[in-house]
C-alpha cells in the first residue's frame, strides 16, 4: 500500500494541480492523506469539490483542522492517518513528474532503503522553469552518482533535500510518530531516522517540479546572518539532540557519543559560517 500525505493552508492557486500529478502516476497510489491547517481561502472547498466530482472519496481524504497547528504539527497529524507500507510527502503547489512514485518505490527495493529523497527542478509561479538563480542544498548540488548513501554523522550539519521529495517505510514512520517532536523540522526527523537505521539514499532524478513563488511557507530561504547565529556553548541540550535521544529508544543510534559531541560543540554552526565567509559564492 502506498500512501500520500500532504499538508496544505491557503493553497488554493496550486492545490488542483499538485494533486492531478499525484492521482495520475504511472504507479497508482492508494490513499492520498490532506490535513488543512484551517485556511482562509477556498483551498478546502475547491479539494472537497474535486472529489466529489471525480469520485475519489475512497482514494483522497480530507482533514481540516479546527485549530492552526503549524506545518510540523500538521504533517505528524497526515502522517499518524496514514496506512501504507510506503510514505510519501507531498507540499501543496509543487507538480510530481508522472514516474515518481515508479522511480521511487523501485530505487527503494533495489536499495532496500527505509528513506530517500530524489533531486527536483525548480518551476516559478506561473509554471515556468525558474530562470533566477536560488540556493539548492550543497548534497543535491554536489552530487553527482545516480544512487547516494546519506550518512547519520554528516546529516548532522543539516538536511540534504526538502521534505516533498521524500518516500519513507512504516517502520520510519513508526519511531517518527513514537518520538512526538515538534522542536525540528519534521523531514529532518524522518531523514535522521532512516540515516540512523543505515537505510538513507538519495536519487540523482529530478522527480518533481518544486515552485518558487512569494508564499512559499519554508525550502529556499535566505541564509541567516551572523546576528541570528548563537555561538555560545550551552549545558541546555541541542534540540537535535534532544530528538536523537527520542529514537535512540526506539532504534541503535551509530556513533551515539559523536553525535553528540558535534551537536553540543555547535559544529554545524561554526561550519554554516565558514562556508558562509570562505565557501563557494553563488
């Protein structure tokens, strides 16, 4: 069983589109999972119509919200509704190439993968290839295999890839949902755990189209100046260690004491600066 969640609020420009790409693959899925988080356009209408009209209430199920939860709240919600073997992630106005879920569950057999994200294109608001240049994570930039390992220590410096791209197993979803998190960001999350299981991979094929447009709620953002940056170090535990000791009960977390190590020593930040002063300028 495949499922799809997705998180939507205000989406209404895209939503129709975003999910037409979905319901049309070459590799049917069986539940699309879409938890509003209480929007004030005509996002939950314009999805209710279009089931009702294409007779898809057994396929894509609908869940407003009756408070706002934020987009991490929202997506561990979608996600504990979900029933399928496989996991996708869907955001609310990128387009899914019409083989993704294919590629994806394939590449995910080959490797015997618990996690993996693919590369992408960028798209802007009207559908059209983003002529502009934007800041793709160094992970999908720089690599070049068709197949990649995403390795627990390096993850530790930050994500690779955002979280629409991702496909992930029930047994991700599990320890996901039994750690209850709210603190980072819950693609990270789910991408700490699939390292950690040695079960990560990324797939050098640009499976969707994720649109870049002004009311995108996360992914591009600009990167932070030294203003925002604490360099202090603190007893008070590092949020991602803090989630690394949620799911060190659930599962055997690889170079435990390293990881910690870096996060409390703040290396990901004192890196994030360097290449910030001294890395590769766009």
């Amino acid at each position: 069983m495949i499922s799809v969640v997705m998180a939507t609020y205000n989406g209404e420009q895209y939503i129709i589109e975003q999910i037409e790409s979905i319901v049309n693959q070459t590799v049917t899925v069986d539940e699309i999972i879409i938890c509003d988080d209480m929007s004030s356009d005509k996002t939950v209408e314009i999805i209710k119509k279009y089931i009702n009209e294409k007779c898809l209430s057994q396929i894509i199920r609908l869940y407003p919200n009756n408070q706002n939860v934020g987009y991490i709240r929202n997506f561990y919600n979608g996600i504990s509704r979900s029933h399928g073997e496989y996991i996708f992630l869907a955001d609310q106005d990128d387009v899914w190439e019409v083989n993704k879920v294919e590629r994806m569950i394939a590449t995910m057999h080959t490797c015997n993968a618990e996690v993996i994200c693919s590369n992408f294109s960028l798209i802007d608001a009207s559908g059209k290839t983003y002529s502009r240049k934007a800041r793709i994570p160094e992970f999908v930039q720089n690599t070049s295999e068709e197949v990649s390992k995403i390795k627990f220590i390096p993850l530790l410096f930050g994500n690779v890839s955002q979280g629409c791209t991702y496909c992930f197993t029930e047994k991700v979803r599990d320890v996901y949902l039994s750690a209850n998190y709210d603190e980072i960001i819950h693609d990270y999350q789910i991408m700490l755990i699939g390292s950690a299981m040695d079960g990560a991979y990324f797939l050098n094929e640009k499976l969707i189209r994720y649109r870049l447009h002004g009311n995108n709620n996360i992914g591009f953002s600009e990167k932070k100046t030294l203003k925002h940056i604490d360099f202090r170090l603190k007893v008070k535990k590092p949020k991602v260690a803090g989630f690394i000791d949620r799911i060190k009960n659930e599962i055997d977390v690889p170079h435990y004491m390293i990881a910690q190590a870096v996060l409390y020593l703040k290396l990901p930040v004192w890196k994030a600066v360097f290449n910030r002063f001294f890395g590769r300028k766009e």
